[in-house]
C-alpha cells in the first residue's frame, strides 16, 4: 500500500490549485507527444501545485483497446515533473475509474509510474449498490491514497447518499474529496458527512465545482457534532476550468488565503463579483446551455487561442464546439481581461521556443 508522504500530505491540506490535465491530438487524432508535454510544462510553470492525469478532461476514451494511452499520458506528465526538478511540492494525481479489476490495475499502473495519489471516479457504475462501491474504494484505497470524486449526473455520474459518504470518509487511505456535483444540496451532504467521521481532521476537501469555484472556498461550513461546532472549507481546486488561464487560477488561490489572514468587507465584496465572473467564463468554457457536450473542446480552444494547443480535436469526433459556444468563448476573453493569462503565456511560449 502506498502512502503519501508527511510533506505531500500538508501540502494537500493547506490547498492549492490542481488542473485536470487536457489530451493534446493531431488532426488525425492521434496524440501530440509535443504539444502534451508543452501542456504538462505549462502547469508546473503556472505555479500549480499538481496535476491530475487520466481524468474526465484527459477523455475516458483513452483507456478504450483501439486507443489504449492511458499508461503514456501519466508516464509523459511524470517525466516532464521530473525534468523540471521542483524544490517545492507537487502531487502527481492519476485519474482511475472503471469496475474493481480495472480500478485496481490503473491504480497499479499509478504507482508504478511514481504518482501520489488516486482521483477515483464513480462515474459508469449506475447499477451498482453503494455497498458495492465501498468495497471497490476500499480495494483501491489498498493500493493507493484515494482522492474520491463526485462526479455531477449531467456527465456520467450518480448521486449518493449521505450515508455513503459518512461510510466513504471512513476508509483508510481516502486523503481527499473532490466534490464537483454541481449542486449545493449535494455539496453539503459531502461535507456534512465528513465532519461527522471520525477522520474529518485527515480528509481535505476540494472544490469540483466549476459553477460555485470562488464561493465554494469562501465558506466555512459548520455543523453540529455530538453537541459540538465542527467546521470544514475547500481548501483548494481540483478542475477542468483551472486547466485554463492557470497562471490566474494560482494567483485567485493566494488572493482568497490572504483574505483569509486579513478579511475586510471590500475584499469580500471584490472576491464574491470575481466568483461570478468566474462561473460566466464557466459558463462559456463548459457548455451549460446545452448540457455541458462542448465541455472539452471548450477547454481545448481556449489553449488553442492561446497557442497552448494546436486544435480542439477529440478522440470522439462527435465531440465539438456546441453552436454559438465559440462566441461566448470570446465574449468572456473579452469581457475579463483580469483573468485570463495571456501575457504569461506569451513569455512562457517565447522561453519554450529558445
């Protein structure tokens, strides 16, 4: 059983900003070994303070046996992580899903390839029993530290109950929760459940939803516990939407930790109107309006317009920019110029090219 590490551990605990790494394809939509490292040495360059690989946002297509790139995305990642000899720390995070047996061998090939933790998706198991689901964390937990995922129906995932995530926090070896629901009813259930196990101290929480990312680590919730105040907060982001404009991402992240420090009403008020422009940049970025189909190539022309990726091509060719998404793309590149980080981008490609 792997572990992480006392240093990896605080770091995870204190917060920070985690991309879900994108999949970089040629127009014949085969991988871009090139333009996939780029990417990986963009974040690290951001100041993120890790990487998720083999997520929702690298394409569950990946593991498909006609494709079968699993293995070299986290392997390439790693190796760029590892080229850039980090004097702080980063978390290297691999996406696993699937049933047991294939949890269990991505979660071996995880380790294998020297990553810390586990993002273990739910998603794809709606006929299973949440009895049945504790069991598969509990055998992947075995293998590696487990960052639990809840994973919005609108995209492959399922809701569960408050129960299951009480029973979910008590697993040794579950280090974190990404609670991306997209709904506040559900947000709390996750949260509540954590500050009534006995790990609620061990377990961080990050923030999943892309629509709530600014309140969601503004909030302390707190709840009562065997007559006592318990308070929990998102401490961080594991994201699709920080896959973009990271440079920013980092900067919003340390933006809300000094408010934290030194809280005024005008920060909070600026804080709160930023978390709205955020979710509208969303808004564009994930597709929403028709039920979040252009999510990744959302993502993707955002990196393309910034000469991160070369185009928004998908291992599914059905998947495209949905209509009138690469207008609202603009509109909110044009409107938030605070947030985007063009300018850092320019001068990271310019010492790329040197």
């Amino acid at each position: 059983m792997k572990y992480l590490s006392t240093e990896l551990n605080q770091h995870l605990q204190q917060g920070t900003v985690i991309p879900a790494h994108p999949l970089a394809l040629k127009e014949n939509r085969t991988i871009d070994e090139e333009q996939q490292r780029l990417l990986t040495r963009y974040y690290v360059a951001s100041g993120a303070g890790g990487i998720a690989v083999g997520v929702h946002s690298t394409q569950f297509e990946i593991r498909d046996p006609g494709v079968n790139l699993f293995a070299t995305v986290l392997q390439w990642a790693a190796e760029e992580i590892s080229k850039a000899n980090l004097n702080r720390p980063f978390l290297k995070i691999a996406g696993i899903c699937g049933p047991t047996a294939q949890a269990m061998t991505e979660a071996k090939i995880a380790v294998s390839l020297g990553y810390d933790m586990g993002l273990l998706s739910m998603g794809g198991l709606q006929g299973w029993a949440e009895a049945q689901i504790l069991e598969r964390v509990k055998e992947v937990a075995n293998i590696i530290p487990v960052f639990g995922f809840y994973l919005q129906p609108s995209v492959g995932g399922r809701i569960f109950s408050y129960d299951f995530w009480l029973q979910f926090a008590e697993i040794p070896n579950v280090m974190a929760i990404k609670c991306a629901s997209f709904n506040r009813y559900q947000t709390i259930d996750v949260i509540r459940a954590v500050c009534n196990s006995s790990r609620c101290n061990e377990i961080a929480l990050y923030t999943g939803n892309d629509d709530n990312i600014v309140p969601d680590l503004l909030t302390n919730y707190r709840f009562m516990v065997n007559g006592s105040a318990v308070e929990k907060r998102f401490v961080g982001g594991l994201l699709g939407h920080w896959a973009v404009w990271t440079n920013k991402a980092v900067s919003l992240l340390q933006e809300i930790k000094a408010y934290d420090k030194t809280p005024t009403d005008k920060a909070l008020a600026e804080l709160l109107t930023k978390g709205i422009e955020v979710t509208d940049v969303n808004a564009a970025l994930f597709d929403p309006a028709n039920h979040f189909h252009g999510c990744i190539p959302g993502i993707h022309e955002m990196l393309r317009q910034q000469g991160l990726m070369k185009g928004i091509w998908c291992l599914n060719p059905n998947e495209k920019l949905s209509e009138g998404q690469l207008d609202e793309i603009e509109r909110v590149h044009r409107d938030y110029p605070h947030l985007n980080d063009d300018e850092f981008v320019h001068e990271f490609l310019a010492r790329e090219v040197r």
